[in-house]
C-alpha cells in the first residue's frame, strides 16, 4: 500500500488529465455518445480530481512520521 501511495504521490497532475482525458475521449467516442467531449472532460476532472486527494493524504501522512 505504501508503494502505491508514493507512486500515485510522485505523479504529475497535469499529464495525468491529458492521459485521462484522451482515453475517456477515446472511449465515449468510440461508444458513439453525441457529448463525448464534455463527458470526456467531466470524467477526466474528476479521476484528477481523486488523484489530487490521495497526493495530499499520502504527502500529509509522509510529513507526519
């Protein structure tokens, strides 16, 4: 667990939502949805989103041993 907490730690937000965006966009494209690009969009803020959260628990609980 600890492996995956510093792993998802040392990511990069930005290049992580452009990854996460163009596979939604990949995605929901491919499934022929009209909307594809807000719900592309939508997905990828928030996956970045949970991303984010678990970078500020896993560097805040870093700082606290």
């Amino acid at each position: 667990m600890n492996a995956l907490l510093r792993f998802v730690g040392r990511l990069n937000l930005f290049l992580s939502f452009l990854i996460l965006f163009a596979v939604h966009g990949l995605l929901y494209f491919g499934l022929d949805n009209d909307d594809w690009f807000f719900l592309a969009l939508a997905a990828s803020l928030v996956w970045t989103g949970v991303l984010a959260f678990v970078q500020l628990l896993s560097r805040s609980r870093a700082g606290s041993k």
